[in-house]
C-alpha cells in the first residue's frame, strides 16, 4: 500500500509540474525566438546605415571592416549587395550564395523579410540600404537556428532541473506521509495475525494515524476485546462440560440400569431403548466437547510416521474385525512420514474404521491401502464393501448431526465431522469415493513431512491381511 500511495503522489505531482513547465517553456521559447529576430532587425538597421553611407561615399572598401567587426562580436553572416545586386562584402565568402537571395533582390525594391527560413534552417532578416527614397543596396543578416534556440535549451534544462528537485522533495514528503499513513495498517494487520493466532493483540500501537485509521483500530480492538472474552468463556464451557455433564449421564445410566429387576418384562424393552439412548446422548456430549476443543485449538501439524500408525489401529482393529467375520488388509507401498496433529491420525483411522465395521457385511473385507504421489501428496484410503451411500449422502456426511438413513439409531452424527476437522487441522483434505465394489472410499489426503522420504527402491507394494487368531 506503501508503494501505491507513493506512485499517486507522484503521479499528481508530476501532472502538475508537466501542466506548468510546458506550457512555461514554450511560451518562453516562442519569446527567445522573438527577442532574438527583434535584435537581428536593430542590428541589421545599423549595419543598412552604416553600408549605405560606405557605398554613398564610394568607400566599399569599408563594408568588409564593419561586417568582420559585427560578425566577431555576434557571429552569424552578413551579405551587402549594392543597387545592382552586385556583391558588396561577405563576412562568409567561403559559402557559394547568400542565406535568402530572393530576399535580397526584394530588398532592392524596399521590401523587408524577417523569419526563419526553413530551406537552409536560418534565421534571415534583409533590409534595403536606403537613404530617403535612395536605394544603394540591400542588407541580410543570418544565423543558424542553434544560435536562437540555445538561450531556449537553456532555459528547458533549468525548468528540467527544477522540475527534477521539486520531484524528489515531492517522494520525500510522500514516502514520509505514506509511512505514517500505513503504520498503523501494518500495525493493524499484525494485531489481526496475534488474534487469528490466539494471542492478545497490543491495542496501544493501535493509537495513531489518521482520524479514519484510529476510528478503524478502536473498532477492532472492541471486536477483538469481545471475540477473548467469547473464546474464554468457550474454553471455560469445554472444561466445565467435561465434568458437569458426564456425571449426570454416568449416574442416569446407573440409574436405569438398577431399575431393570423391579420393571414389568413387557417393559424391558423401553427400559434397553432409554440406557441406548443414554449412551448415544453420552456419545453425543462426548462429540460435542471433542469438536470444541478442535476448535478452540491451534496446534501445528507435527511429523507423523504414517505406516507406524496404519500398522498400529490395523492390529487394534483385528480382534474385533474377526468377531464380525471381515478381513482387514492393509496394502500399498510405505507412505513415510506425513504432517499431522499429534494423535489426529489414530483418531482418523479409529472413527473410519469404526464406522466401516458397523455397515461391513460378513465376510467381505475392509482394506487400508495407501498411496504415494508426485509431487508430495500422500493418500490413505479406508474401503468397505457395505451397501455404500448415495452421492448425495456423501456430500453432507461431513456436516454435524447428519446420519445417513440407512444408519442405525446409535450413531450420533458428529464421528465425520470429528474426522474432517482433524484432517483440516493437519493441512489436508478428506473425501468419500464410491468404491469399486459398492461401498465406500474413504481418500485421506495429508501432506508429506519430507519430499525425499521415500526412493525408487522402497516403493515395494505390501499386502497384510491381519485376522485375530484364538
């Protein structure tokens, strides 16, 4: 923003200075130009004076003195001609003819010429050497164009110069006014980078600037005064939820159960459907708590050995897959280290593959497979072979309290949406595929923790397939 208010200033500054100096220059050459004929006139008459009383007096002898004198002095060429149009004197005898011979041969006729003649790039003045009606000859003066324009060159190098100075006083004032102007922008910007990061920002640097600026600072520094007390009062209800409503729920459930020997059988069943509910509210409060502390947490991704913790949840998970009946494979090449929360990962693979097991039909097979990509991407993929979701479905799997109508009752809605917040708060980004056989992919895509972890040599596909064994 700097940069920018310095290129205005500069640019309204130039614009104004090219709307005084041009037109200041040209009227200033045009008046040099003008002045410097006007002289060329009044010497030109002294010259026809003093030529005519010469050529009168029959001295023409004294005609190349007067032209040498004049001519050393002012430089320029002189050519007198008398009535005849016979060559008196020339202060140039070298040159073939005169600047303007037309000219000359008016002049014997009592016409004067003045200007510039734009065939030899002269300026010419002729006169006639008269005495009364008497003409003796004529007078030319000329000089190149150099000579009355050189006054002007100066003049345009002054106004250059001039214009050159005020130019750099002018980005001085404004690189110094730009600068106070957005100090506290950039004061401002790094305060809204203290908050997004959760720290408190300095309100007093907010204090200066202009009037419009410190309007803006003390508006923010309200907003930023009520989002600490918004995410402290957040934080205290993450930490004061954890015991006030788990024990409630704890002792209901207790409760309930201890209520099984007096119920009437016929009511047994509403008695198991209130401790079920029971449990998903628990599972519900247990979401809830895990989603505000993911949100209220701004931790950075660590570097997490990804085959370490595949092989780890696969070997959990065998057991209970065995009990269902379904084969848990875990294949693909090693996926190194990847960037991750720390214990975000485990927590991944835990909700997929619970949710996995729950719709997987026996004997099918659940398959962690992982693969590795250039450049830099790793993916993990959970593939069941369940009844699958539709479009649609997989759309808003990731939104709180959505379940899928083909789910049980004891789901609570928030599993997917623990998951891809976990996955978002590691840099990476998660997706459900239809899978090959019916069911679901699900893509896990994580960043790499080293580009070059993995070489041409070890990329060696793997294919476990862990059973629980009595």
């Amino acid at each position: 923003m700097t940069r920018r208010l310095l290129l205005s200033y500069l640019s309204l500054v130039l614009l104004v200075l090219l709307a005084l100096e041009i037109p200041l220059g040209i009227l200033y050459t045009r008046g040099t130009a003008e002045r410097f004929l006007a002289a060329m006139e009044r010497d030109a008459v002294v010259l026809a004076e003093r030529s005519e009383e010469a050529i009168e007096e029959g001295e023409r002898d004294r005609v190349p003195g007067l032209l040498s004198e004049y001519t050393r002095g002012m430089g320029g060429r002189v050519v007198v001609v008398d009535d005849d149009g016979l060559l008196v004197a020339d202060s140039a005898p070298g040159r073939s003819s005169p600047a303007d011979p037309p000219a000359l041969t008016a002049a014997l006729r009592e016409q004067r010429s003045a200007g510039f003649h734009a065939a030899t790039g002269e300026w010419v003045v002729t006169l006639p050497a008269a005495s009364g009606t008497t003409i003796r000859g004529a007078v030319q003066v000329s000089f190149p164009a150099s000579a009355g324009t050189e006054q002007a060159r100066h003049v345009w190098w002054v106004l250059s110069g001039a214009g050159l100075a005020v130019l750099l006083i002018a980005a001085a004032v404004a690189a110094g006014l730009a600068r106070w102007m957005t100090r506290p922008l950039r004061d401002l910007e790094q305060a809204t980078a203290q908050l997004a990061d959760g720290a408190v920002p300095n309100a007093k640097r907010l204090d200066q600037g202009p009037p419009e600026v410190r309007r803006l600072a003390a508006t923010f520094a309200v907003t930023a005064d009520r989002l600490q007390r918004l995410i402290a009062g957040q934080r205290a209800f993450a930490a004061d939820a954890s015991h006030q409503l788990k024990t409630p729920l704890t002792a209901l459930r207790l409760r309930l159960e201890n209520l099984e020997p007096a119920v009437d059988p016929a009511a047994l069943g509403s008695l198991e459907e209130a401790v079920a509910e029971t449990d998903r509210l628990a599972r519900m409060v247990q979401g809830l708590l895990a989603l505000a502390r993911l949100d209220d947490a701004a931790v950075a991704p660590v570097a997490v050995d990804a085959d370490a913790v595949i092989a780890d949840r696969a070997a959990g998970w065998a057991a209970f897959a065995h009990e269902q009946h379904v084969t848990l494979v875990v294949a693909g090449p090693p996926a190194g280290k990847v960037l991750a929360v720390p214990g975000a990962l485990e927590q991944i693979l835990d909700n997929l593959l619970a949710n996995a097991l729950r719709v997987a039909p026996i004997g099918s097979r659940l398959t962690i497979a992982t693969r590795v990509t250039s450049p830099g991407a790793t993916t993990i993929h959970v593939i069941d072979e369940g009844p699958g979701m539709a479009a649609e479905d997989r759309k808003r799997a990731f939104d709180r309290f959505w379940r899928s109508p083909q789910a049980g009752d004891d789901g609570s809605g928030l599993g997917l949406a623990i998951v891809e917040r976990l996955v978002r708060a590691g840099g990476g980004q998660i997706r459900l595929d239809r899978a090959p056989g019916g069911g679901i992919d699900a893509v896990i895509r994580l960043r790499p923790a080293d580009r070059l972890r993995v070489t041409a040599t070890s990329r060696r596909p793997r294919t476990q397939v862990l059973q629980h064994l009595n």
